[in-house]
C-alpha cells in the first residue's frame, strides 16, 4: 500500500493513528500539512490491503483494538461526520 507514494511510510502511519485517535481529515491538515484528499486515498488503500496493514499496525506501532476499529469505522464511513446518521436519513426521508 506503501508504493509509490510521496511521503514516508512512517507520515502515512502516523497519519492512520489519528485516525484511529477519532482525529478528523482537517485537523489531521492542520498538524501533519497533508491534504484531506491524499489522506482518503491512503485510507482506500489501506482498506484493499486491511489484514496486511493491521498485522503492520498492531506490531510496529502498538495500536489497540480499539484505534484499529476506529480506523476501519472512518474507513466505512469515508471520514463523513455522522455517517450512519446521515446514511439512515437518506434512506428513510430521501435527504441527507
């Protein structure tokens, strides 16, 4: 998932732990520098590749089941706020 990416392993990693720290894609902007945009494809990666990256996660930098599960909830969410709220909206009154 790390292939032919610009910015270091260890900046994309961090950039996971955030999210998996319940942190949102503009506050991660605003520590790390990187855009929203690029942090959603990592996540898109990360997702085709998750029982690689959780084993690299869990080992090399000591995420707990809970920050991992975040991770994958924001992953199936998209980084939407609110998204099963807005998703039961959509699909009971049509709006978002």
């Amino acid at each position: 998932m790390f292939y032919r990416t610009r910015h270091s392993r260890d900046e994309i990693i961090e950039c996971m732990q955030l999210i998996g720290e319940r942190n949102s894609l503009a506050a991660i902007y605003r520590i790390k520098g990187i855009k929203e945009e690029t942090v959603m494809k990592w996540l898109e990666r990360a997702e085709d590749h998750v029982e690689q990256f959780e084993e690299y996660l869990v080992k090399e930098y000591q995420l707990t089941r809970v920050q991992i599960d975040a991770l994958w909830t924001f992953v199936g969410h998209k980084g939407e706020k609110g998204g099963s709220q807005k998703k039961m909206q959509k699909e009971l009154f049509g709006v978002e």
